[in-house]
C-alpha cells in the first residue's frame, strides 16, 4: 500500500494532506492547473522535502530508503523532461535497469529482456536505434513510459503519461498501463487531464483543487455535471460512454453575448 499522513509540503498542497492507494490499485488524480497533481506526485516520489508528514511504500517511509532502494520500489515519470543528448531510445529505456544492476557491470541477460519487453510494450521496436533527439514529442514520451516500467518498482507514478499523444496513441498507452504483469500489478497513481480518458481506465478517481481533494471514489461519483463545472470553471454537460457507461464530460463552448 502507498499511505501520504499529514503531508505538509513546501508549496502546492493544503497541509495535513492524506492519500492510501491500495496494491495494484490505478488511481487517476485529475483537476484544473494548479490544483496540486505534480506536487504531490512530487511528494510521493521522495523528490520533494516533505515539512512534516510521511510517505511509506509497503509499511517503509520512502525518506527512508537510500536512492537505489527507492527506484526499486517507486519509478517516477515527470511532467517535464528534457531528451538527453546522443542517446538512442534503447539507450533511454536502459537507464531504468540501474535500480537493479550492482556495481559498474554490464546489462545482465534479465536486464535485456526486460528492456525489450518495454521497448515493445511502447511499440518502439523500430525506434530502438534511433537517437531521441530526432524523435517527435509524443514518440518520445512513450519512450520516457517505458524506461518507467523497465524499472519493475512496486509504485507507479506517472504524471501526465499521454501528455504530447493523439488519442489512438493515448489509449493504447493506457492500454498498456492497465494491463501491467509480473508478480503483482503495481501500484499506480497517474495525473491526467483527460477526464474522459481518466473515467475510462482508472479505478478511481481524486479530484483535486487549490492542493485540497475535493472527490475521491469511482468515476460516477467524482465527475458529476455540478463538481466538474464548479472545479473547472466551465459549463458542461456529462452523459454515459456508449460502450462502457463510464461518464464522459463534454465541455460546452462559449457563447458569443448578443447584440
């Protein structure tokens, strides 16, 4: 289980922030700009000290661990992020095996087949040789997703993963998300600003607003037509997907006023 109790960070969150994510659970943190995601993706990843409060993977506080043990049980993927010079994608991908590599040896036969399992869970077989510099946004996101998941940590934080993606691509990467294997799925947190994409594939839902949850439970419960215009700001109307009856919101354009 991932737990955040009374989490009191430098800036973005309200203080006495608490979130539990169960094991193998996929929890979407959706909300307008500014509402806290990255923050406390931030947070959970160890990557911002904490003023008070903590955060423990499996019963162990994160703050706790020593860099090598945390990339073993947390992977996190930035909003942010720039393509490293001269390094081809496998090359990328590979720099998440050194969570589990001892020393200054080479890539172990384990290493490789998990790098490979990644490059295809990505679809960049055919990319693997290519330099990321020459790759378009969205290709290179999805090469960012895999170094995460070539990581193997037991927590998965992800923040906006199809971020730079069409929407073919965005689904499939969340596709590939959804149906994680090996001894149990990992934990997942994921901001998105796709609430509809959220809706679709997330087992839960925590909106967030001025570093406070406002809703937290399953997608009918949270993206309700009343939350999601009084959060957003917007005039909407939310209906039923067709296929799977999970809510879909539909943002109304605006009106031009009248002569």
């Amino acid at each position: 289980m991932l737990v955040a109790e009374g989490l009191i960070a430098p800036y973005g969150l309200r203080a006495g922030f608490s979130l539990r994510v169960a094991p193998g659970e996929l929890v979407g943190l959706v909300g307008p700009n500014g509402a806290g995601k990255s923050t406390l993706l931030r947070c959970l990843a160890g990557a911002l000290r904490l003023k008070g409060g903590t955060v423990t993977v499996a019963g162990v506080a994160v703050s706790a661990l020593s860099v090598r043990a945390r990339a073993q049980q947390v992977a996190y993927l930035p909003q942010l992020e720039s393509a490293p010079a001269d390094y081809t994608v496998r090359d990328v991908v590979a720099l998440g095996r050194y969570a589990h590599r001892r020393g200054l040896g080479g890539l172990t036969m384990t290493d490789i087949q998990a790098i490979d399992a990644a490059l295809g869970k990505m679809a960049l077989d055919e990319l693997a040789a290519r330099r990321v510099v020459t790759l378009s946004g969205g290709e290179y996101q999805r090469v960012r997703v895999a170094r995460a998941l070539v990581q193997e940590a037991s927590t998965l934080l992800l923040d906006e993963p199809v971020a730079h993606l069409d929407p073919g691509a965005a689904a499939r990467l969340m596709d590939h998300v959804v149906t994680l294997d090996g001894p149990a799925r990992p934990t997942i947190v994921a901001a998105l600003h796709d609430l509809n994409l959220a809706a679709l594939y997330c087992d839960r839902l925590v909106m967030l607003r001025s570093g406070a949850v406002v809703a937290d439970g399953e997608a009918r419960e949270v993206l309700t037509q009343d939350r999601v215009q009084a959060v957003y700001g917007r005039r909407c109307v939310v209906v039923p997907h067709p296929e799977s009856k999970t809510p879909q919101v539909l943002m109304s354009r605006w009106a031009r006023p009248t002569k």
